[in-house]
C-alpha cells in the first residue's frame, strides 16, 4: 500500500477497526476496566474499544488522558493499535508509558488523508512492525 505513515508508538497489531466519529478524550471518556466509551455526549457512548484497531482524527482532552490509556492498556482493554489523522501526543504518550511500565506495545501510527479515509468501522487492518505499512481488507459484510 503506498500510504504515508509516520510511526508515534512502534509495535504489531491487527485488529477490526472502530472509526471515530468524533475524538475521543480516555479521560473521563473511557471507562479502562471495560474497555467501554462511557462520555454519553460522545456519539459512540457504549462501545467497546478492546481488541480493535481505534481509528479517529486525533485525541480529545486533559493530559489525564494518557493515564488513562496507560492503564487500559496495562488491563487489557484497550485498543490494540489506534491510527490517527494527526499527531496527538497525548494519546503517543499514554501508548509509550505502557510500553515502557509494563512491556505491552500499542501501535500508534499516523496516516495521510487518503488513507485515513478509507478505514471504515468494520475493515480489517493490520499494521506491520516497522510501521512500514498498513494491510487493509475490505470491510466485513
């Protein structure tokens, strides 16, 4: 795929992805003993992050965020990459943390325009170690 990816956290996942109608802010927004969007103003209030690729234009929200996200992590219910549209170094901060507290990688990569667009709720997405690339499968039916 000749996408554009810039690497924020490096790691392997694969996952279905969950695209984000709006950002998402994991403090206050994410509930990381269940993996569950628990803002109710947020769009998405009641869906489950875990086991799934997290797709949104960039993080919302306080630094608390990235502990939040650390300990979701650390739990097992995050999400197991999150592909943003712009950097966001709060979120590249919570990813980094759990990396480096608990040894459990969060891929969180950037991607150009072109292909952040295509990345629907519902396709299968894996990213490479190297970041070097994306592999994507037609959504599921």
């Amino acid at each position: 795929m000749g996408s554009d990816i810039e690497v924020l956290v490096p790691g392997e996942a694969a996952g279905t992805v969950l695209r984000l109608e709006e950002p998402l802010s994991f403090w206050g927004g994410l509930d990381p003993a269940t993996g569950n969007i628990i803002d109710h103003r947020h769009s998405q209030v009641g869906e489950k992050l875990s086991d799934r690729v997290l797709v949104m234009e960039h993080g919302r929200g306080s630094s608390s965020s990235s502990g939040v996200l650390a300990e979701a992590i650390r739990l097992g219910t995050a999400p197991v990459a999150i592909v943003l549209a712009e950097a966001d170094m709060i979120v590249m901060l919570g990813a980094l943390a759990a990396h480096e507290l608990y040894g459990i990688p969060c891929p969180v990569v950037i991607v150009d325009r072109g292909t952040f667009d295509t990345l629907v709720t519902g396709t299968a997405l894996a990213i490479l170690e190297d970041g070097a690339g994306l592999q994507i499968q037609s959504p599921k039916g």
